[in-house]
C-alpha cells in the first residue's frame, strides 16, 4: 500500500524543506521514526551542551573558592551539592552525550537524565548559598563557638535544601518519563 506523505529533508542545519513522496507503509514507519527521533536529538543535544557548561561553571568555581581557602591553611573540601553536580555531569556526559553517539539516537532515559540534571543545576546556587549559611542571621561564624571550634561540611540548611532539590528533580524524572 502507497502513502503520499510529506518527507523531510535535512539540507543544512537550518533549512528544513518538505518534498511530496509516494511510500511504502513500511518506508514510511521507517521515515515517521528517523522524524521523530530526529526532532528529538536536535533540541536535546543543544539543551544538554548548555547543561554541561552551567555544570562545569558551577563546578570552576567551587575549585577556585576551596583553592583560595586551602592557600590560607584551612582545610578544604567539596559539599553536597557538589558531588550532586559532578554525578548529574557523568550521569549527562554518559547518557545524553555517549550513549546516543554510540546508538545514533536518544533514549527516554537520557530526557529524564537531562530533566533531573537541570533540576539540580537550578538548585545548586540555592544549596550552595545554604552550606554558607547565608539564608540565616547568624551565618556561619555560630560553628567557630562550638567545642569543634570548624565549620561543618554540611549544614542543617544545606541537608534541607538538597532534600528539596532532590525532591524537584525526581518528581522532574517523573514527569519526563511519562511524557
């Protein structure tokens, strides 16, 4: 059985042309996947290299903070949200970047890999403000006072908004799942 449908055509990146063809119903379930799946990797694959340098800024700046802080002789470490960060990079990198290079499409997985993973690029500014105690008035000379006389390397405002951000980013899963 012979369809006439409207077939795409790929000239250049930014031209799209429709060309009237006659196919076959196996041709043209062929032409309708390579279409939506062509849809699909053009957005995403701009949305995920957007993705991948907000990570990396996030990630520089945390290294040029902990670099200045340990030439001071105080001691240095990553936080919560940045480990969260640098797993949403390798999970990002591995999914959305590897693995369709490798198959030549994009999987459902790697749309909730890059949902969840901007959900938690969105909170990072948000936890890393709250491991500085910046959304209290005390801030965070209240941990010089303790017997420890060190700050924490996580903070009771960081553990919630890193639940929060959590939260947002699986219920973010969810909804790119089900789409």
């Amino acid at each position: 059985m012979e369809w006439v449908i409207a077939e795409l055509r790929l000239y250049s990146a930014h031209h799209l042309t429709l060309r009237p063809t006659s196919l076959s119903s196996r041709r043209l379930r062929r032409t309708r996947r390579m279409i939506e799946s062509t849809a699909m990797i053009v957005p995403q694959q701009s949305l995920v290299s957007a993705l991948i340098a907000l990570q990396f800024v996030a990630f520089g700046w945390r290294l040029n903070r902990e670099i200045t802080v340990g030439d001071r002789g105080s001691k240095t470490w990553l936080s919560l949200p940045d480990y969260l960060n640098l797993l949403s990079l390798l999970a990002v990198v591995s999914c959305c970047v590897v693995t369709p290079l490798a198959r030549g499409t994009n999987s459902r997985v790697a749309g909730v890999i890059l949902g969840v993973s901007y959900v938690l690029i969105a909170f990072h500014p948000i936890s890393e403000a709250a491991h500085y105690r910046l959304f209290s008035k005390g801030g965070r000379a209240i941990y010089l006072n303790t017997p420890n006389g060190d700050y924490p390397w996580i903070t009771g405002q960081e553990v919630l908004t890193v639940i929060v951000s959590v939260v947002f980013a699986t219920l973010a899963g969810c909804v790119v799942w089900h789409a």
